[in-house]
C-alpha cells in the first residue's frame, strides 16, 4: 500500500477499508508519511467527508497512538464534560463542581484556548497557585477524595491528535465534521470516563456555523462514544452571543463562584443545571440540582478542588491595571453581540494568544453591562474593559462598539440550548 493510493482512493470519493486508515496514521506518527501527504488527505477528507465506520476507524487508531487512563481505581459511574469552545463559556467551572457536589465523580481533562474561544485551563491558572498539571496517580486521587479534578492531558494521550490538530490548523482543515468528532472523541474515550455529556456549539462564537452542522457533529461524537462503549448525551447550543456576562480568565472564575453562589446571568445558571442534571443521570445518581445549587454545596465542591490543585483563592484573583467603559454611540435594545468579535477582541488584549507560546494575561477581558434583550442609552456603557494599559482598550474599542448590534424594536433573548442528542437521535427544544 502507497500514501499515494490512499490520499486518491479518498480524493475521488472512496471508501477506506479500516486497514488504509491504520497504514496512514501509524506511517505518519512514525514520520515515514510526511506532513504534505496528510495535509493533502487531510483536504480530501474535508471535501469528501467520511463515513461513520471510516471515522470510528480513525477514532480508534487515534486512541491507541497513545495511553488511555485507567479510572477503575475510582469507585461509581465517572462523567466527563467537553464543549466544542465558545466566547464566555465558563459552563465547566460551574456545571462540574456542581455535579460533583450531587455525587457524581468528574475525572475532566481540559484544554486551553483555542483561536478565538476560551480554555478551561487558562480560566483555572488564574487562581494563585493552581495547577493543571497533575499526574494520574494524583488525578485520581483527587477525584476519589474530592470528587472532581480538572487537569491538562498528558502529552501521552493521544499524542495523534497533537499532530494532526497542529497540522489541520495551518492547512484550513479544522472544520471538518469527522476530524472534529474523531479529535474531541478520542481525547474524551482515552481519558476513561464512562459517561460523556458534550455540549456543541453553534453560531458566530463556535466552530459549527449553523444548528443543522452542531446537530450533524453531535450525533456524530454520540455514535462514537456509544461505539467506544461509554454513554453520551449531547446538548445543542447557541454561541452567536458570549454565554455570561465575562469573557476573560480571572473574571470568568469569578463569574463562576457567583453563578455557584445562585448569583448571576440567568441564561448561564439555566445552561448550566442543564449539563449538570444531564452528568447526574449518565451517572445514575438523583439529586434535585436547584436545592443543591442554592445550599452553595457546588461552590464549597469548586473551592475545595482548587485548592487541591494548590490554588489559593484567598489571595484574591489577579485585576488589572485598567478598567473602561465603551459606550453606546446611540439608544437602542441590544439585539446581538457578536461573540467572534468578542473573543477576537479579547486576544487583542492578551487574555487568548497569537502564538502558541505566547502567555495569557489573567486578568485582561470585558464585563458585559448591556446583555442581549436589554435597552441602552446613548452614552451608557455597552462594556468595561479590563487591561494593562488605556492604549489596549482603545485599540478595542472600536471593535467592542461594532459588536454590539441594537435595534429600535423591544428584543427577546432566543433560546440557548436547541436540541438533545442521545443514541436514540435528536430531540428538538430544551
Ligand atoms: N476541539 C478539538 O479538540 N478538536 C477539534 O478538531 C476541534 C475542537
């Protein structure tokens, strides 16, 4: 078999057989198939497509590039959580802490930001002290005491996807519904939970365009988990606004200490029993989450996991320098935030990066004063910036004003979670 014959085969529309899947990948992993050779199937793949053995093929040869971590040593039904990335989405450090604090075991591995979405471990190093970085025998550990653990993947898992996201990066090849599913899902089955609840994002903030894409991608990953032999429920969610009222590291922590304190933005604290609720089914577990919620249990569990990862959150979490408004240059409802914008914006500011190895700056990003549905004032504050110096908030602030859509006519918020998907299809509505 030849590189060659099989970037043609899927070229033109073909079908692999689970063998040329496993000759590509192992030959590129062990650098006998060279960069320009995957890239250009890579293309094939995101013209063509695959069908839905090719991709529990690629799922599986992803997988067993690397170590799969071994939960056993932790006793119940353990329940992971992945969302597809967005502006704003801080719905793990409220979701997880308090479906732990309902009985579920969280084993959750977590990434960073990725273009212009934010990543839970970027949020999480804000805390003074924290880190990410724990072995399993300390991962594990941590879950079987405290119930949760939020940690960075070992380069050891799925050390396939490494290669292959860095590659599809530079070669416009991320929007591809297989190698999506096939990247989030062997990172998911490699990590060991047992129960899987993935929250797809569509719209101006995610990497799906459009529900009918989040949908098609969602059954996707829930076939693969349910392949892999682990439970998955997918929730559909909007992402054409930032979810919250923060988009920025040290200020999303905060956002969620108080959604877990019952306080906060109601779309948020909805979204977020919602995923929670879906954890502690998948786990088998019954707690009423909105009494769990209001004892403040979820924020106790959220505390007592930093702090097992050496965070010190009494030493107050970082602020910047300087905080500004952008106001409204006329009165209006606000009828859109374009969280593209948003999320561009704030890696203008350091809080997401250009380069792989540049630093984020914890306490860089925005509070929304004028959410969706609400009416503003010409010269009322659309937004407070927070960053290093007046100069960045200047360079946004044109940027920030434009993402703010208002209309002269009353708005209505529009749904935020549109569909559920389990191994039975697709069920519309919240
Ligand atoms: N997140 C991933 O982990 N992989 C993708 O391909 C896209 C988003």
């Amino acid at each position: 078999m030849k590189a060659l014959e099989v970037i043609s085969h899927k070229r033109d529309g073909g079908e692999h057989t689970p063998e040329e899947i496993n000759f590509l990948l192992s030959g590129y992993l062990r650098g006998e198939v060279p960069d320009y050779q995957m890239a250009a199937w890579l293309m094939a793949v995101c013209i063509r497509g695959m069908s839905r053995a090719e991709t529990l093929t690629l799922t599986q040869a992803m997988v067993a590039s690397g170590e799969v971590l071994d939960l056993h040593a932790i006793p119940g039904i353990k329940v992971d959580k992945h969302s597809t990335g967005g502006v704003g989405d801080k719905v793990t450090l409220i979701a997880a802490p308090l479906a732990a604090a309902c009985g579920v075991k969280v084993p959750k591995l977590s990434g960073r930001a990725l273009a212009h979405t934010g990543g839970t471990l970027d949020k999480l190093e804000s805390v003074p002290g924290l880190t990410v970085d724990l072995e399993p025998e300390r991962f594990i550990e941590q879950v079987r005491a405290v119930g949760i653990a939020v940690a960075a993947q070992s380069p050891r898992i799925v050390p396939a996807d490494k290669l292959l996201y860095a590659l599809r990066d530079v070669t416009a090849t991320v929007p591809s519904i297989p190698l999506i599913a096939s990247s989030v899902m062997s990172k998911k089955i490699a990590a060991g939970a047992d129960a899987i609840v993935l929250d797809v994002k569509f719209g101006r903030g995610a990497f799906m365009p459009d529900e009918a894409s989040a949908e098609e991608l969602a059954s996707e990953m829930v076939q693969l988990g349910e392949g892999a032999g682990r439970r998955t429920v997918a929730l559909v969610t909007a992402m054409d606004n930032p979810l919250g009222v923060t988009v920025g590291n040290a200020l999303e922590v905060q956002e969620a200490l108080d959604a877990l304190s019952g306080k906060g933005d109601e779309e948020l604290l909805e979204v977020c029993a919602r995923v929670t609720r879906e954890m502690c089914e998948l786990a088998g577990v019954k707690a009423n989450v909105a009494e769990v919620l209001g004892s403040g249990a979820g924020r106790q569990k959220f505390e007592q996991m930093l702090s097992a990862q050496g965070g010190h959150l009494e030493r107050g979490l970082p602020t910047a320098a300087v905080q500004s408004e952008v106001t409204a240059d006329r009165d209006g409802y606000v009828a859109g935030i374009d969280a593209l914008e948003i999320g561009l914006a704030g890696i203008d500011l350091g809080a997401g990066r250009v380069r792989k190895e540049d630093k984020v700056d914890p306490s860089a990003g925005f509070t929304v004063d004028a959410p969706v549905g609400e009416h503003v004032g010409k010269g009322q504050s659309l937004v407070t910036v927070h960053a290093r110096s007046q100069e960045l908030i200047d360079r946004v602030a044109p940027r920030l004003r434009a993402a703010w859509r208002l209309s002269d006519r009353e708005v209505r918020r529009p749904p935020h979670v549109l569909a559920r998907v389990d191994k039975n299809g697709v069920t519309k509505g919240d």
